[in-house]
C-alpha cells in the first residue's frame, strides 16, 4: 500500500544533525561555522534544535561550548533530561566524524530544512486552493511570493576576500590595457554612448528615465536591434505597454528605413516593399525574443528570463516599463 505525501517521513538527516552539533561541542570554529549556515528551526528533530539555541546563546555571551557548559545550560533552562541528558550529549561529541567537515554536514542540514519549508509551503498551496476563499490571481500571487521566500534562502552569497576580489580587477584592467579600443561589455550602437560606459555590463540595472513621449521604447528598440543583429546576443524584450505587433512594426521601419506612419497606413510607395521584405527576411533571424503578456510579476520575468538564458544563453533583457510591473497580492 503506497504511503500518501502526507503520512511520509519529511526530508530529514539526522545524522547529519547529529555530527553538526558533535562538532561544535568540540570545537569553538564550528560554533562560528554552522552558525553562518544553519538556524535552530532548520533542524527536523526538537531536542536537536534545542541544543542548537543553547549553543548559539553560550557563543553569543562569549562563552566557549564543551559538554560541562552545555549540559549546564541545559540544565538550568530545565531542557537537559528533554533533549536525552548528558549522555545524549557525550554521544554527540563522540560519534562525530570529524569536526573539519562540519560545514559539509551543516550544508546537508540546511538542504533537509529547505526541502521541509517547500513541502509546507506546497501544502498550503493545496489548501488554500481546494477552499477558494480568494480568486485564482490572488491564491497564485501567495503561492508565487511563498516560493520566492524558500528560494531566497539559497541566493545568499559569502563574504570574499579583497584579495580574490583585487586579483580579478587586475586580470581585467591588464585585459583592457592590452586591447585598447575594444568595447568590454556588450555595444549599444551609440558610440558616444558606448565610450562613456563601456558598453552594457553583465549584471547592470540601467534605468532609461525621461518624460513620457520623449522616446524611451524607441531608444530601448534601437539597442535591442544592435545588441541582437550586430552582436548576435540574445534579447529578453517585455513590453507592458505595447503589444507585439507594435514593436515589431517599429523594428520593422527601423531596419528598413521606412517612416513608421507609413506603415501604420499602409500606405507604401511601390521602393517601400522591397526593403520592407528584405528587413522581414533580416529580422526573422536575429535572437529577439518578446513577451507582451499583461500584468507580469517580477517573479514571473524571472521565470521566464532563466528559461531563456537556459535555452539561448545570457544577453540582454529590457523590460518596458518597470512601473507597470505587478505588484503581489492587492497591495
């Protein structure tokens, strides 16, 4: 008889846990180490978890932790006998394998706990659907801001070293010295432009602001066209304020030259059609790719951005514009 996901053991290594807080009874750098990785809830059993808080508070009142300390703590917080008394706590110390991987076992630990906080998050989902208490929209912005906030837990980055930091600026800097000229990042076209910034960085945020009608999509458009038919990036185009059509029309008159009212009208003079065909077979090869789907979350840009760097590699994307951008929930 198959087990339902609700009468399954969640994600748990208690091994794992076991060792983490072997080490950290043994050594005062392990107390350091998994408390960079690792909060008391992210262990799955409650005595552990315990352990781990009494820990963390002997460390943060510059206390070092060893087995008298610990159990003493215990002890006083009337948790000692709780969590398996102090010869649960001596098998801790002496089943450790080695106080060195610490980070490793803290790392399989945190990995258990994400996995738990997803099916959690999953389930609520699932409730929160099979009631309907709110429209559709407003369950699918909860369930896509409860994914962002487990996701999150991964994205953090460690502190580096200004050393490794300095030795890749350097490696840089002599890679521009030795080719002049050459633009570093990606070419927008403009070359003023391009002289003043080097081109488009790889992890720039460029806001292009001015008031409305002063030719904001228009610029965007232009650089888009460069970047994909000049140097053959890729680009993510979201527009949430043009349709699709619109835009291409615009690429369209760009590339072959053609007032855009013209082909608004269509009223084209008889030398219009053979560039306008000769633009359609241009940009019909070029790596644009665009989405006017309306009311886009950041989440969903997101989503769709990695599906694309996946299938087509990073280059450019250019969301028009970010104020229209849909906000979570009805706030």
């Amino acid at each position: 008889m198959a087990l339902s996901v609700t009468d399954r053991l969640p994600p748990c290594n208690v091994e794992a846990e076991q060792s983490v807080l072997g080490a950290m009874l043994l050594d005062s750098e392990a107390v350091i180490t998994a408390a960079e990785v690792l909060r008391w809830e992210d262990f799955y059993q409650e005595n552990h978890q315990q352990i781990f808080k009494i820990m963390l508070d002997l460390s943060n009142s510059g206390i070092a932790c060893d087995l008298v300390t610990v159990s003493e703590a215990l002890n006083q917080d009337g948790k000692l006998e709780v969590v398996g008394g102090v010869g649960y706590l001596s098998d801790l110390a002496s089943a450790v394998p080695s106080t060195a991987n610490v980070e490793y076992y803290a790392h399989i630990v945190a990995e258990k706990s994400l996995l738990r906080q997803l099916i959690r998050e999953a389930n609520r989902i699932i409730e929160h659907s099979y009631a309907a208490a709110d429209d559709a929209t407003t369950i699918l912005d909860r369930a896509e801001r409860a994914i962002l906030d487990v996701a999150q837990r991964r994205s953090g980055q460690d502190f580096l070293p200004i050393r490794d930091v300095l030795i890749e600026a350097f490696d840089r800097i002599e890679y521009l010295s030795q080719n002049q000229g050459v633009i570093p990042g990606i070419p927008t076209g403009f070359r003023d432009l391009d002289r003043l910034t080097s081109g488009l960085q790889p992890s720039d945020f460029v806001v292009v602001a001015a008031r409305p009608s002063m030719g904001k999509t228009s610029l965007c458009l232009n650089i888009a066209q460069h970047v994909a038919l000049n140097e053959g990036q890729p680009v993510a185009l979201f527009s949430l304020e043009m349709s699709k059509e619109q835009l291409v029309q615009r690429l369209l008159s760009a590339e072959a030259r053609i007032p855009g009212q013209k082909l608004r009208t269509g009223n084209l003079d008889e030398e219009d059609w053979p560039r306008l065909v000769a633009a359609m077979g241009t940009l019909s090869e070029v790596p644009i790719f665009i989405d006017d789907s309306p009311a886009l979350t950041a989440m969903d840009i997101r989503a769709k951005t990695r599906r694309l760097v996946q299938e087509q590699g990073p280059g450019l994307v250019i969301i028009d514009y970010l104020q229209l951008i849909a906000g979570h929930g009805r706030g």
